[in-house]
C-alpha cells in the first residue's frame, strides 16, 4: 500500500466521526464536508513548492515565500459527491481551477459510464487533485483518473475521506504512480459495495435525496 496517506490530523478525525453518525442532519453534514475539504486541501499541498519573492513590509523589504506560479491546480471533483469537497478547498485556494467529471454505473453491465467531462485547456501545465468523499471499488475513481491522463497533467492527486481496502488495491493495481489520500481506511464492502462501517451514501447524505 505504497503511496497511501491517512491524514490523522484530531481535526478531521472529529469531523469525520461526526459525519459518520446516522443522526447527523443533511445541513451539517454539508457543513463537516466542507470543512473536511479545507483541512485535506491544507494536507495535501503540503508539497507544494515556494519561490522567494521581494516584497515591502511596513518597515523594510525582504525575500519572502511565496507560492512557485510555476505549480498550478486543477480541482477535479468526481461528481456528485466530490462536490461536497470541493467547496472547501476552494475557500483555500480561491484560485485553482476546477475541472468535472460526472460519472455513473450502468445497472445492467456495472461498468462505469462516463456522462460529462469538462477540464481546463491548459491542464497539461497544471497538477490534478481528484476529488470524491469515497473510494469503494476504486471503479469511478479508476475510470476518472484514466481519463484524466488522456490529457496529460503533470501530475495527479486522488483524495477521498473514506476508503475500502478493496478500493484501494483496485486503484493501485491501475495507477501505482497516483498517490491517495484518505481520512480512514475501514473494514471493507457490503454486497453492495457500500463502505463499512463508512458513512452511507455520500451524495444522497449532502444532497438529503433520501
Ligand atoms: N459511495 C458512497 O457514497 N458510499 C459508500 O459507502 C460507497 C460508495
């Protein structure tokens, strides 16, 4: 399990175990996700490179660190559920761009159909960080980074809150280049390939469509 961060940050632990709860109301789940998004977009871009630039203090000028512009992001939310991570990245880093990639599995063959996808043109410059609260199968997110590497990013990123093991031996028998990070690994799949003990359906929970 090379290249897999659980971000154990007290911060997002409390949160998460918050979101988990079944009593936890649709307006504050929303809420601990966006949250949630701000704390894993402060984790992640831990790598991110500075350059010194000179700026005026009040008092006296200096060399000062500042974001290398050399090292754009794109957000990638895998939708519907990624939305919910989105936003609070975003109020983090206001000036990454967001690309959308809308995802369903055919009911009949269980494959993932591929619905919209729209990306920046100049994502060839940029570094990809997909986005999607849960990692089950690893189907979606398999299929989404697939198609993002058509586009050639420099690099990508995949971050959920909760993975399954299953899901993560899947998305790394496909893409041991792509680095993961979760909140939690839990114990497995239902026979319907729900996370256990997890936190229910992800999209239906922020979205309160059940
Ligand atoms: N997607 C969800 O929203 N929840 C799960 O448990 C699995 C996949």
């Amino acid at each position: 399990m090379a290249l897999v961060t659980v971000i154990e940050h007290p911060l997002v632990q409390h949160k998460l175990t918050l979101m988990r709860q079944v009593n936890t109301s649709t307006a504050k789940f929303r809420t601990l996700l966006k949250e949630v998004g701000m704390l894993l977009a402060y984790e992640v871009t831990r790598d991110l490179p500075l350059k010194l630039t000179e700026i005026q203090t009040p008092l006296t000028t200096m060399q000062a660190p500042m974001l290398a512009a050399d090292k754009k992001l794109v957000l990638v939310p895998i939708m519907r559920a990624g939305q919910g991570l989105l936003d609070g990245m975003l109020e983090l880093m206001p000036s990454a761009r967001v690309g959308h990639i809308g995802l369903y599995r055919d009911p009949t063959t269980h494959g993932v159909v591929e619905y919209y996808v729209k990306l920046p043109h100049d994502i060839e410059q940029r570094e990809v960080l997909v986005i999607d609260p849960m990692l089950a199968t690893g189907n979606s997110a398999i299929a989404a980074v697939e198609r993002l590497k058509e586009s050639h990013p420099q690099q990508i990123k995949f971050i959920c809150l909760l993975a399954a093991p299953e899901g993560i031996a899947a998305f790394h028998d496909h893409h041991p280049d792509v680095p993961l990070y979760t909140a939690a690994i839990d114990q497995g799949l239902d026979e319907q390939a729900y996370i256990i003990p997890g936190m229910g359906d992800a999209g239906d929970r922020l979205y309160g469509t059940k």
